[in-house]
C-alpha cells in the first residue's frame, strides 16, 4: 500500500489524523471493557436480593454491548470499503 492509500485511510477528529482501522478497533476495546464491568458489577449485585434488580439491568446492558460488537465490525469494513472504492483505491 503506499503513502497516498494509507492517507485515504485516514481522518481528522479533533485535529488528530486517526486512521479508519485503528479509530474503529479503539471503539471496539472500549465496549469490551464496558460490557466486561457491567457483567462484573451485575454479578456482584446477584449477591444480594435487594440489588438483584440492578444486576439484571446491567446484564441486560452487557447483553446489548455484546450486539455492539459486530455492529462495530461491520461499520468499520463498510467505511473502508467506502473509501477505497470513492478513491478507486
């Protein structure tokens, strides 16, 4: 790939040049890590009946982060489909 493709590849976000793969694999740890502490905290809210209510919403958030996933996935290999077929790259 040379240098004019990988620029393509890349865009400005708050005068940062982020390139597309790296922006979209940096969205797709940080759901990780969020959908990794709602099931954490969720099961220690199973320890205790009073909370038991909380834990299963925040199951249910975990649940729909595992959803985000894929979502992320595919988003990301659209917009560089995009871009590579927009610059006949």
């Amino acid at each position: 790939m040379d240098e004019n493709t990988k620029k393509e590849l890349e865009f400005t976000f708050l005068g940062f040049d982020i390139k597309i793969d790296a922006f979209y694999k940096l969205l797709y740890q940080i759901n990780d890590i969020l959908l990794a502490l709602c099931f954490i905290i969720g099961s220690f809210l199973f320890f205790s009946e009073s909370t038991t209510f909380y834990g299963t919403v925040l199951f249910v958030i975990g649940s729909f982060e595992l959803l985000i996933r894929p979502i992320i996935t595919i988003i990301r290999d659209i917009h560089i489909y995009k871009v590579k077929k927009d610059k006949n790259l």
